[in-house]
C-alpha cells in the first residue's frame, strides 16, 4: 500500500487543481467569440475562392459553409435514443 507524506499529497493536490484548471478554463469559452470566429474563417473561405462581399454569389458561398458545418457536427455526436410511442393519424 502506497502512503505518501502530507507534503507528497498537498503537492500531487496542487498538481492536480493546476491541470484541470485550463480544461475548466476552457469549457467556459464564450459562444460569441467562437461564433465570431467561425464568421471571419467563412469569409476568409469564400473569398479565397473568389466570391466577391456583398454579392448574391458569396452569399450562397457562406450558407454553404454553414451547411457543412452543420453536417459536420451532426457526424461528430450523432444523437442516438430510443423509445416507445403510439401514432394516430387521419387519412394516410
């Protein structure tokens, strides 16, 4: 059985609380900024493919970022779920 000193245990303590510190840092970051942040990388995107600000085509462009977005993070957590329901329905 392993013992450690109080010393030992207020040191691998403090260890500790400095490693989870920036992963709790981290989980709190700020949905505008990373939303700005995604808006300038579209940008960037488009206009590097060309697509001229304030046009009906780069405006297609940055909806299409979006799109592939979304069908990226909904490959990444898919949502799995199960359950029991009953369906009345009218005609068809």
């Amino acid at each position: 059985m392993l013992r450690f000193s109080p010393a030992d245990r207020a040191k691998r303590l403090i260890l500790g609380f400095a490693l989870a510190l920036p992963l709790a840092l981290a989980a709190c970051a700020d949905p505008a900024v990373e939303q700005a942040r995604l808006e300038a990388e579209d940008h960037k995107n488009c206009v590097e493919l060309g697509f001229e600000p304030n046009t009906e085509a780069y405006g297609n462009c940055r909806l299409k970022m979006k799109e592939i977005r979304a069908k990226e993070n909904a490959n990444r957590s898919p949502n799995i779920g199960f359950g029991v329901g009953i369906g009345v329905s009218k005609g068809f």
